[in-house]
C-alpha cells in the first residue's frame, strides 16, 4: 500500500493549470510542472 498524500490536491491542478495558461502545452514541461507545484517528478 502507498502513502497517503502529503499535498492539497486542489492546489496542486490549480498550479498546472496555471502553468499550462501562461506556457502553454508545448511550453510547458515536467521541470517546470515540478517548479510550479513543489512534487517531485514522481509525484506529478
């Protein structure tokens, strides 16, 4: 069994989404993604 999650998963689609407004989805990539929510790429 996994751990529980330890971030606001809300937050979270909010960040990416904001990501992917102001990038776009051929700007925007998993580093950045990484910078806007604070998970790690194993997270995302």
């Amino acid at each position: 069994m996994g751990r529980p999650r330890q971030f606001n998963e809300d937050r979270v689609l909010d960040a990416v989404m904001e990501t992917f407004w102001q990038r776009g989805f051929d700007g925007t990539s998993a580093q950045h993604l990484v910078d806007a929510t604070g998970l790690g790429r194993g997270s995302l």
